[in-house]
C-alpha cells in the first residue's frame, strides 16, 4: 500500500429522502458552494421514503454547474446495464462530462425482489456486475464497428447499436468488501468505493492487497484505480478528539495517513450538516490538499495518470512521455487512454496525435509548448476544433487542446468590455452575454471555438451591422514561440496586438482576448427555402437586395445541388440585428422575390437562441475539401460560373456570406485582415473524390475574386498567401514573424514564412 498519486476529492453522501425535497437539493447545492467537487445520493428504489435516485441525479446536475454526481452506489439488479449506459451517457453529455458511476452487484434482496428484481448469490451478482460492465463499456463505445452483442448467463444483448458516447470518459466507481468483488474492482473498475465504518485498518489493508494483486493480474498498474472512501461518523464541532470528531486541523492530520499510507485520495462525508459541509469544503479540503502535495514533493510521488502495459504499448515513437512536465501530465491524453478517441480529430478531419496536451492556464500553455518544441515532432493548436483546413489535429505529433481554457466573464458592464478565453465555444459565450443584453457576432455555428474564428476574421450574423469580430478585439494574452506570455493591445505589442487579429495562428496561442460587446439582445430571424433552379438569377438577386439593404440586415445564402429533389435548393438566413419588427418586415419583404419560396419562417428571437451550443462529438464527419474566395459584386459572369458549378454535381455545398457593412468601414491597414471594399464571401464545397472538378470550376471564378477569407480555405499552397494577405500585408506580417516566430513554430494553418534577415543571402518568395 501507498499513495497511489491521484488528485484530491470531496464531496458528500447527502440522504435522498423525499420527505424534505427542497433540504435535498440545498444540500447539493451547497456542495457546489462550499468548493467540493462531488455530490452522491444512495439508491433504494424499493424505499418509499426516498427519491428515485436517477431523477435526482439528473435534477441536481441541471441545478449546479461545476459540481459531478453520482449513486453511492447504483442498484444494478433493478437497472438493467443497456438501459443504465444510455442513461448515463445521456446525462454525462446533458451536464457536461459531470457524471459519474458508483456501482453495486445488489443488496437488500427482498426489496429488489419485492420489485420484480432476480435474487442472487453473492457470487452470482459478482458475475452479473462484470457482465454488466463489459456491456457498459460496449454501448459507450460508439467506434467499434457493428452492433453490441452479448451472451452472458445474467444479461443478454441480442442486438443493439452502440451510443451515445459519453461526454468523458465515466468512471465506474464499485462498492466492494468481499474478496470476489475487490478482485473484480482491480480487474476492470476506474474505482473502489466502501464505507470506513464497515472496514477496520487490517479489511483495508487486506482490500487494497487483493485490488492490486487483481490488477497487476489483468495488466492494469494498481494506480489506475482510485481508493474513495464514504465518512459517516464525523463531526466537526465535537470535543470527544475522537477519529474525525473535532476541529478542522485534527481532520486533516486524520486524513493524511489514509492518503499518503493507504492510497485514499477521496473522501465523501454522510451527514446532511450544512455548517459540516460548509467546513469540510472551505476549510478541511484546501488544508488537506496543501499536506498532501507538501508530502508528494518532498517524497517524490509521480502524480500523472497510470496506464496499463496495453496502453503504455500504443506510444509513439520520437515522444518522451515520461519526460512530460508534472503540471501537464495529469491532463494528457494518450493514445491509449479512455479519452483518446474523443480529443485525436477535429470537426473536419481525422487525426492520429501522438500525444494530446490539455493546459488550463496561461502558465501551463507555456509548458505544452516547451514540452512540445524539445520534442521535435510537428505541433497543432486547437480551440473548438472546427478549423477547416484540419490542421488543428496531426498524426503523429502533439497537439495543444485549448478546451479547458473555457472561461467568459463580463469585466466591465458600462464599457462593455468581455473576456473570453479560447477554448470557449461561441454558443456558451452568447449564453453568457445575454443576461447583459450583449452580443458578439461570432459566425453561426455555436460549436465554433474561439481561438481560431477570433484570430482569424469573424463573419457572423451581425457583421454588416458591427464589423468582424476581429475588429472589436481590445487586447490579447499570447504565449509567443519563445515561452513568454505578452499581453497585447494598442500602447503594448502594438505590432503583435496588429497582426494577430487576422493572422493570429501564425505568431502564438492566444490565452484570452478582451472584446468590446455590442448591446444586441434579440433579433430579427427569417429564413426561407428558395428553388433555386436558375441559381445565377437567385444569385443576382440576391446580392442586388443584399447591398442595398440597411446595414442592420445580414444575410447567408446557401446552395445544395439537387440529389433526390428535381432542382437545387437554397436557403437562405437574415438577420435583422435590431428587435424593430416593423423596419425588420420592410427589410426581409423584398427578398420573397428572389425566386420560388418553398418555406418560410421569421421570428423574434434573442441572439443567443440562433447561435446555441451544441458541442457536438468531432470525429472527422465534416466536409474535407473547400475553396474561399471574396468578391466585390455578384456580377453576371461571377453568378453564371457560380451556376454551372452548382449544377455540375460536383460540389456538395456553395455558399455566400454577406459582408460589406460595418466590416468596410476599417481601414484596410489597421488589422492584418485587408479585405474592407468587398462584400461576399464565397465558400464551395465538394468530396475529396470531385476535388479535381471543384478545382476546375474554382480556376474559371478565380479571376473575378478579390482575396480569400483563411478560416472556409482548404488547399494551404503557400501560394495562397497573397490572397489572404494581399502586400504590403504579407510582407509586414513575414517581418513581424521574424522577429516573434523566427524558427517558424506556429508552422501548421496556412504559415507565414519569417522574412529572411537583411545579409543572409537572397530573399524566398513567399512560396517557400
């Protein structure tokens, strides 16, 4: 026995009974404030005067935000395991990866029975709960191919298709004190959870024994099994001295043995005491957490997550896994490990990462990247995951995952000034900003992160009315190619502060942005499906209506060719960025006469209903291959090439953004974004297999465009780069990268070659 190295929890065992429902739920509720990690409620379907525990666990997940729940523990015999796996992935996903499992084979046998439950032996639920597991993990495990069958002797599963993934990897947590199920916790269990009152120190000894012995057995390191441990004769305010039954100080000089000596790293107290739970999380928790790693560093305690020898064997080579950072490693991810499959790919494409680094401070983001620089392998970036061109996942290398970096706070209300950082999705910022009456255009998908849109442009539903999003950015924290944090903004960095609105990818990783927000609360939505047979028409009339629409009206225009119907289809989205239904009638009217109206819709709606998040699971399900361009005017030339591509069948998706507006009102220098005169943005999308078609008619458009929007842009030829960044802005930026990002680190998503340095010979082009 030893410490086995895991972070610290705390929560409590709060009783579920019925009788008091409100006291229920302000016992969660205070778990959450008091700074614990965890609530857990026991399950006793069979018992009258208690919730049913499930529809409890689903009502305090929606009541809290931060807080993860559980049973302690689940009543498997009366909750058969197909049922209970998409129950729980459904809540790990409703709630945000806060789930999880706490597992029993079964007590109280008459109650089960009285239920219509099957009695069984203690060895008979041992065999019932390791079947049950294996069909857990078969329906959350939505890459294997094929249906999940099962033929065991307790639960047989014919035929089921496998899903939802959960949000995270869930933990099953066993309830266990004889030897048949302590083996089956080292065995195949993330957890073991008992009660100290039924253990004295030698049945822990003795149980922690058998659940190593168990997992060494099976080829798991006993480390990847957390010890949890419920407390139920505790008492804050006694004078007795006794074991947990007195002030704060003698609890954590209590508990520090049972981590450092028997490997408990978390602990739940059984006591509905408000002023109990309020010490225990803002008083016993930080002090025990402060020992505890006290010790750790003086005795040298690894800390990263443990792996079995199947896992250890999935690394890759040219990666020093054991030699990560110790502020890192808890949070990597490999490609072995349970999380693996849900960080390797983003939105668009499929990635095979060596190693996936999830930093969740500005500090931490430092690491990854000096980790990952000594490493010498290529590195990726990622904020949401969306980036189309796929580069912000690799095979092979290490990927930088933003996602913990979620944070959006509202730093001043009068001034409207936001902070966001990059690993939030938009859809969570707009429901974060609406209580204020703010609103950030933001593109229109709510599961776009915002590291890259906010680097990069920013064509949103409200772009003609407020600009890009670029273009209300007010300051910046990146972590530069040399390690430093800077903070940027026009009195400091006022180069950086310039380019990394629209070329932000190319000269570090960007930490957190401060925004000015628009006062925008609920808007004006319409949408209308259009035939759109004679596209070049639709297109003419369209822009013609677009351009001369106020300026408080954006619009998306999206072609598909036809695959079942007679003749494409187009949908088009306005917005009216005001809540002026009248000006917003006059508005949209005339765009009913751009072609035969199959649908159509309009609503008052606030902003953030039109962006919600999603958060949908990526696994490369996107489309892989588009062309970006910009043009001025949808002339007639421009709508007929348009036309013959869109009924080619070639192309799977043509669409237009309405810019001009607010976004023409900048000046073309005064971000690394230069595109102020036109006003579309054009996207074409095909299959990688009519890639060469799409090609072909992209060359025939070609001529009449005017620059490229980076974000909708597949094909990264170096020579692309004189569309996006047009001189002198691509020389001013390839000066700047020299100076920030001399050895070209940031390499992945459309780079920006460092200009070479006066005297070293003669200058490459921009295509090297």
């Amino acid at each position: 026995m030893s410490d086995y190295g895991h972070d610290l929890l705390f929560g409590t065992f709060v009783t579920p009974t019925a009788q008091a429902p409100g006291q229920v739920v302000a016992l969660a509720e205070l778990t959450e404030a008091a700074g614990l990690d965890l609530v857990t409620f026991q399950d006793h379907p069979y018992n009258p005067d208690f919730f049913d525990t499930w529809t409890l666990l689903s009502w305090v997940a929606a009541r809290t935000r931060r807080l993860r729940v559980s049973a302690n523990v689940l009543n498997l015999p009366l909750r058969p395991p197909a049922v209970l796996a998409r129950a729980a992935a459904s809540l790990d996903l409703l709630s945000g990866g806060r789930f999880e499992l706490g597992l029993g084979a079964g007590a109280f046998w008459d109650g089960v029975e009285g239920m219509g439950g099957r009695r069984l032996t203690a060895g008979q639920g041992v065999t019932a709960l390791r079947e049950a597991i294996e069909i857990l993990r078969g329906v959350w495990d939505d890459t294997s191919p094929g249906l999940l069958r099962s033929d065991g002797k307790y639960y047989r599963i014919p035929g089921m298709r496998r899903g939802p993934a959960p949000a995270h990897h869930i933990n099953i947590w066993l309830g266990a004190y004889q030897p048949r199920m302590l083996a089956l916790t080292g065995q195949t269990a993330d957890g073991w959870l008992p009660t100290l009152e039924y253990l004295r120190s030698p049945d822990r000894n003795t149980a922690n024994r058998l659940i190593d012995e168990a997992a060494v057995a099976a080829g798991r390191d006993p480390r990847q099994i957390r010890r949890l441990l419920n407390l139920f004769q505790v008492d804050i305010s006694s004078n007795s001295r006794g074991f947990l039954q007195g002030p704060p100080e003698q609890w954590v000089d209590q508990l520090l043995p049972l981590v450092l000596q028997e490997g408990f790293t978390a602990f739940l107290i059984g006591r509905d005491d408000p002023r109990l739970i309020q010490t225990f999380g803002q008083e016993v928790a930080p002090a025990l957490r402060e020992a505890v790693a006290r010790e750790r560093a003086t005795a040298g305690t690894p800390t990263g997550p443990a792996r079995s020898s199947v896992a250890l064997a999935k690394r890759q080579p040219g990666i020093d896994y054991d030699g990560l950072p110790t502020t890192l490693a808890r949070q990597a991810v490999e490609p072995g490990d349970p999380d693996y499959d849900r960080v390797r790919h983003n939105y668009t494409r499929p990635g095979s990462p060596a190693l996936v680094l999830r930093p969740g401070t500005a500090a931490e983001v430092a690491d990854a990247l000096s980790y990952a620089r000594s490493q010498v392998v290529s590195i990726s970036v990622r904020s949401g995951g969306h980036g189309i061109s796929g580069r912000s996942t690799n095979d092979g290398g290490i990927l930088i995952d933003l996602c913990r970096l979620d944070k959006v706070e509202v730093l001043d209300r009068a001034s409207r000034r936001v902070r966001l950082e990059p690993g939030a999705r938009w859809g969570d910022v707009a429901q974060a900003l609406a209580p204020y009456g703010l609103a950030i255009s933001s593109g229109d998908y709510g599961d776009v992160g915002v590291g890259g849109l906010a680097t990069t442009g920013g064509i949103g539903y409200l772009a003609r009315s407020y600009g890009l999003t670029i273009d209300h950015i007010l300051a910046a924290e990146i972590v530069l190619a040399n390690g430093t944090l800077a903070r940027v903004d026009a009195a400091n960095h006022p180069d950086l502060f310039w380019a990394i609105r629209g070329a932000g990818g190319n000269f570090g990783i960007v930490t957190a942005l401060e925004i000015e927000a628009y006062e925008v609360d609920s808007v004006v939505y319409a949408h209308l499906a259009i035939d759109a047979s004679d596209t070049a028409e639709v297109l003419r009339r369209w822009g013609r209506l677009v351009e001369n629409a106020p300026r408080e009206l954006t619009s998306f225009l999206s072609i598909y060719p036809s695959r079942r119907r007679t003749s494409p289809l187009a949908q088009v989205t306005l917005v009216y960025a005001r809540d002026d239904v009248d000006a917003a009638q006059a508005a949209l009217t005339p765009f009913l006469e751009i072609g035969p109206v199959l649908d159509q819709q309009a609503q008052l709606a606030p902003y953030a209903a039109i962006v919600a998040p999603p958060h949908n699971r990526h696994h490369g399900q996107g489309i892989e291959n588009t062309h970006s361009g910009l043009l001025h005017h949808i002339t007639t030339e421009s709508a007929a090439t348009l036309h013959t591509m869109v009924h080619s069948g070639d192309v799977l998706a043509v669409q237009l953004r309405s810019v001009g507006g607010a976004v023409n009102d900048v000046p073309r220098d005064a971000t690394a974004y230069p595109h102020r005169t036109q006003n579309f943005s054009v996207l074409a999308a095909t299959s990688p297999e009519h890639l060469p078609q799409l090609d072909k008619y992209w060359a025939e458009l070609y001529p009449q465009l005017d620059g490229m929007y980076l974000s909708f842009e597949t094909d990264t030829d170096p020579k692309r780069l004189l569309d996006a960044f047009p001189e002198p802005t691509l020389g001013r930026l390839r000066q700047l990268k020299a100076t920030y990002d001399p050895d070209n680190v940031f390499n992945r998503n459309f780079p920006i070659p460092p200009a070479t340095p006066a005297g070293a010979g003669k200058e490459t082009d921009h295509a090297d």
